[in-house]
C-alpha cells in the first residue's frame, strides 16, 4: 500500500482517521495507530510482517539490556551484529554472491531473496533506538508498544524520514490534535501528492523513455534530458513522500523533522547534503561519522572518516556497484571541498558554486539511476559526445517534450528552488493563509484526476 494509491486515499486513511478520533484516551489511540501501522505494512508484505515484529521485538529487549546491564557494551556490539546481520542477509545476500562469482569465476546459486519493503528504514531507526539507550539509558523505553509504535508507524515505515525515538517519545504519551493542527497536516501531504503524481510521476515517464533506449537511439539531446528529469524525479518524489509522512504525523499529533531543504539551491556538495535527505545525513553523523573520530584527528583521518560514510551511504541505498560508486562519487567531492582544493567558499553566492554543485549532483545521480555500470557509461559518453541528430531522435525528442511536460519541468525547477516559502511568507503577512488551503483542494482535485487515469507507479526509495 502506498499513498498515492486508491486504497490508501479512500479507505485507509479515512478509516484510520475516523476511528482514531473515536477511540477514547492516549493509549487506545496508539494501540489503533499500531494495528493500523501493522496492516499497513501487511497490506504489502504479509509474509515479512513476522520480521518487522522480530526486528522490534528485539531492538526493544536490547533497551530493556542496555538500561540495566554491566557489560553493557557487549549487549550493544550483539545489538548491532543482529540489526546488521538481518540487513545484510535480505539486502546484500545475493549482491555478494553474484560479486564471489565474478571475481572467483564460480557459479553459487543466488538465494532470490525478496527485499523487504523499509527494512533500511526500520532497522535504522532500530539501530538509533539501542545506540541512543546505550549512551543514555534514560531514553529507553519499559513499554513494548512504545517502540513498536515508535518503529513501526505507517506514515514513516516504508521510506522515512528516519525518526529517533527521543523526538517522539514525549508525544506517544501527549499529544494533541487540534483542528488547525490536523488542517496543516492535510495540506502538506496535498502537497507531497501532487509532488507526487504531478512532478515526479511525469518527469519520471520522459526518464524511463531515455533510459530505455538502446545506445543508437540516444544523442546528447536525449542524454542530458533524461539526466535532468531524473534530478527532478528523485526529488520530487522522496521529497513528496517526506512531505506526506511529516503531514500525516502532524494529522495524529506527532511531529517529524524536516528531511529536505531545497538541496538544489545549494552551493556545494556539503551543503547538498546537509539540506537532502536530512535524517539519513543526520544519522550517518551521529553513528558512524562521530564514532570513527569525525573531524578531531586531522584532515587526512576526517577525510577517510567522510569516504567510510559515503561508501556506507551509497551501500545503503542497493545491493549494486553504481550505489556504492554514487556514494564515493559525493564523498570523494566532499573530500576535496574540505581540503580546499575546490576552493568553494570563493564560488559561494556568485552562482558558480550553485552550477558547480548542480552539475556533480546531476552527473552522480545518472550513476545512481543507471541499472549497472556499462549503462551508466553509455550515458555519461552521450552526455559529452556530440553526435549527428538523427530524424529520429528528433521525433522522439518533441513526443517526450510535450506543451504538459515543458509546464510540468517547469513548475518542477519553480518547486525545487525555494520559490513557494517565500510565496507563502508574503501571503501569510497579508493575512491570506486560506489561500493557500484553497489551493491545496485545486491541487487534491488535480492528483485524484491523475491517479484514476495512471497505472500503478511506487516510489524511488521502496526499494531501499
């Protein structure tokens, strides 16, 4: 099940909703918004709800050993080695197989293990869970159904944001829905659904059509176009789905930090990443990066310690070569920016640093989308070869860039540049916000009327 499904839209979410404000007390509450978090998850993966509940369970027994333990720094290593463990044999199990056969030119079977739908998600969160208890008992939990509810929550189950539980825990126990409250909430997740269905979902259909093209068929045309619209896709979509998860929380009185903030008006790889895909970043940070020594040893040692996290980032996100490659192609940048060597402290504001910045960004994620590494290449020659343009090609061309597509790009560079915020301050100042509410309907009306007529389209990061 996903948002911007039939299913989710018009009976999940309104039963959910009703009931929720039905059911009397705090602690009915959350035992509804756990059974409904449950078969949520079911809806997708029945067979793998047995290991979300493992995972929990787990996670939450460690807490319980972590509170009170001695040697409490072995509780946590077998925590780690299980929340890894489980990761690794249903994500990276077949990855490792098929990379043993290359290079030792044998032929062991792959498993054909199904990813579970979130596991990096929530295994994340379960990692932050034990490893926070261990620096501060205090914040671990007595109360299975806290952590499950924590852990398993529909809103930020299957793609984030990734939550730590001390940003939460106080409104499992207290919190309240106000009218406004549960208004704001409804819109910001409008507004990630028509980031969506909208944006993503047609920047997305001209990125599958180029990318689906033999190498003949494409020219340096094609190339950067599909190099452009994947950069509007990606963040279109993972941003609208953060967009829905922030809402949706807000709708059940919880509150989740922020997870973008328009990374594409930044002026350097380190600034990209501290505004995309902020909890990911942050939990990098705070348990791997600063437990390896962060940047109090040196440069040389910060700049090893930054390429470990950028390896890691990109392994996290797939079980393939052009993830780990995405990964080290940011890191190796970050590296440089950090030494100075790419002096981008000069370039800031100029608008040099913003294109310098665009054009690594765009470049890594035609790595990042390519389905191995030949492709990527193929790419990456179209993209910087300049080719006679065929009849064909040019045809092909004008059938992907429609009158709706070139509008559609366009309110994606308008949405991606920080335009819409300033919009609204200026509103808000003139005592306009309602507005913005009647906007939201318009733009609800217009994601309904694309949902019944497109065909089934996940999002990006499902299969992370």
């Amino acid at each position: 099940m996903v948002f911007s499904s039939a299913i989710f839209l018009y009976w999940f979410l309104p039963i959910t909703f009703l009931l929720y404000h039905i059911v009397p007390g705090k602690k009915s509450k959350n035992i509804l918004l756990v059974i409904a978090s449950l078969v949520f998850y079911a809806f997708g993966q029945l067979q793998y709800l047995p290991l979300l509940l493992f995972s929990v369970l787990c996670n939450y027994v460690f807490g319980r050993l972590l509170k009170n333990a001695k040697k409490r720094k072995i509780i946590l290593t077998f925590a780690l080695l299980i929340n890894i463990g489980i990761l690794c044999l249903f994500k990276y199990t077949d990855f490792l197989i098929t990379s043993l056969n290359q290079i030792c030119s044998v032929a062991i079977p792959t498993t054909g293990i199904v990813l579970p739908i979130g596991i990096s998600f929530f295994t994340f969160q379960g990692i932050s869970y034990v490893m926070d208890v261990y620096r501060n008992p205090e914040e671990g939990s007595t109360d299975f159904f806290k952590v499950l509810l924590y852990i398993s929550f529909f809103p930020q189950l299957i793609a984030g944001p990734i939550i730590k539980y001390h940003d939460i825990s106080e409104e499992i126990d207290n919190r309240v829905c106000t009218l406004q409250q549960t208004a704001e909430g409804f819109r910001r997740f409008i507004i990630g659904l028509s980031k969506k269905l909208l944006l993503s979902n047609t920047a997305g259909f001209v990125v599958d059509s180029v990318f689906a093209l033999q190498e003949a068929q494409i020219d340096i045309r094609l190339a950067w176009l599909g190099a452009i619209c994947y950069v509007f896709q990606i963040y279109f979509d993972f941003s609208g789905y953060s967009d829905m998860a922030i809402g949706l929380g807000k709708v059940f009185g919880f509150h989740f930090k922020e997870n973008f903030n328009y990374p594409y008006t930044a002026d350097s790889i380190k600034e990209f990443w501290r505004r995309w895909h902020i909890s990911l970043s942050s939990w990098f940070r705070d348990y791997l990066y600063i437990p390896l020594g962060g940047n109090r040893f040196g440069t040389v040692r910060t700049g090893m310690n930054k390429l470990i996290v950028f390896f890691a980032t990109g392994f996290w996100h797939g079980a393939n070569v052009t993830f780990i490659l995405w990964g080290l192609f940011h890191g190796l940048f970050s590296v440089l920016e950090q030494a100075n060597i790419i002096p981008v402290e000069k370039m800031r504001g100029k608008g040099i640093g913003h294109i310098y910045t665009m054009f690594l960004v765009t470049i890594g994620f035609v790595l990042f989308r390519s389905e191995n590494l030949t492709q990527a290449m193929m790419m990456f020659t179209k993209m910087f070869t300049f080719s006679p343009f065929l009849l064909e090609n040019t045809i092909f061309l004008k059938e992907l860039l429609s009158p709706y597509t070139i509008f559609i790009l366009f309110l994606c560079v308008i949405g991606s540049l920080g335009i819409v915020p300033k919009l609204n301050k200026i509103t808000e100042k003139k005592g306009v916000e309602w507005g913005s509410y009647i906007f939201a309907i318009i733009l609800f009306v217009f994601s309904v009327i694309d949902l019944s007529a497109s065909t089934f389209n996940p999002f990006i990061y499902f299969q992370f």
